[in-house]
C-alpha cells in the first residue's frame, strides 16, 4: 500500500489578475532565493533589463524605474493602455529570466512570488522613485545613487533627476 501523500498546490497570488490590467501603476520587489548575490555582474543585469523591457513592451506596458540591488530587484510598471497587463509582464519576466538562470547559473532561482503594491492616485510617484534608487545608498554601497549602474527606465532619462 502506497504512503497517502498530500497534492502539492502552489499558493495563488494574493490579488485577481484583472486588478494589474489597465492604466495603473504597480511596484514591485522581487528576491532572488536565499538572498544569494546574483546582480553584481553588469552582464547578467544587462540581459535582465533586456528581458524585462521586452515583456514591458508587449504587454504595453512601461518600466518607469528598475533597479537590481545585489539580491534582488526594485521595479514599478504602468500600463499604457486599457489593456495593458502589468501581471502578465512581470510574471514573463520571471519565467524568462528564471529559465536562463536554471540554464547558466543553475544555483540561482528568483523566489516564488514577489511583493507588489499598487500605487493609489494619491500616492507620490516621484518620491515612490527617489526611494528605489537610494536604495543601494541605505545598503551602503554607493555614496550617491547616480553611482549604481543596475537601474534604468523606460520614459525617464534618470541622468536628470536630482
């Protein structure tokens, strides 16, 4: 007689899919398992950013700030259009980037989930921005977050901000 064995179900995400469709803004942090240092090799983030600003773009969606730390990655998307889908974006990414990894460095893995919080109208979009990118400041690895080179955007030319 066989041992009974519960069926493993993954957790579903905590919110509806439709919520991330649409004209809204949605940030995200996602972790690489176990904390392990993966972005501290410009290539690696430079073939990351390249699969996300893919997904980014068809899913019409925008990346309005990314930034890479160590172990894991600071990213908030817009939608663009009615039917835009942030979720679909974000999860492609996963699935890409994941792939390469299981293929090229198969120590690393993204967690399963991510946080995301969606940004509310009254929320402030520029200070949710300046925060991300001081990020590597409070971590101490740059005295000024124009230093850091794992960050970008898709619509801001981040050489501006102050």
């Amino acid at each position: 007689m066989k041992p009974f064995r519960f069926p493993y179900r993954e957790k579903k995400h905590r919110l509806d899919p439709e919520i991330y469709t649409g004209k809204i803004l949605v940030s995200f942090t996602l972790c690489v398992k176990n904390r392990k240092e993966l972005f501290v090799d410009e290539k690696v983030f430079q073939l990351f950013e390249s699969y996300l600003l893919k997904e980014s773009s068809e899913n019409n969606c925008s990346a309005y700030v990314y930034l890479f730390m160590p172990d894991h990655a600071h990213i908030i998307v817009s939608g663009d259009s009615e039917d835009s889908d942030i979720k679909k974006s974000i999860d492609r990414f996963k699935k890409k980037t994941g792939f390469w990894l299981y293929k090229n460095k198969p120590n690393y893995k993204w967690q399963k989930d991510y946080y995301d919080h969606i940004l509310r109208k009254e929320e402030d979009l520029e200070t949710q921005i300046k925060y991300i990118l001081n990020n590597p400041v409070r971590a101490g690895i740059v005295e000024n977050w124009k230093q850091y080179k794992f960050k970008g955007s898709s619509i801001y030319n981040l050489g501006e901000w102050e």
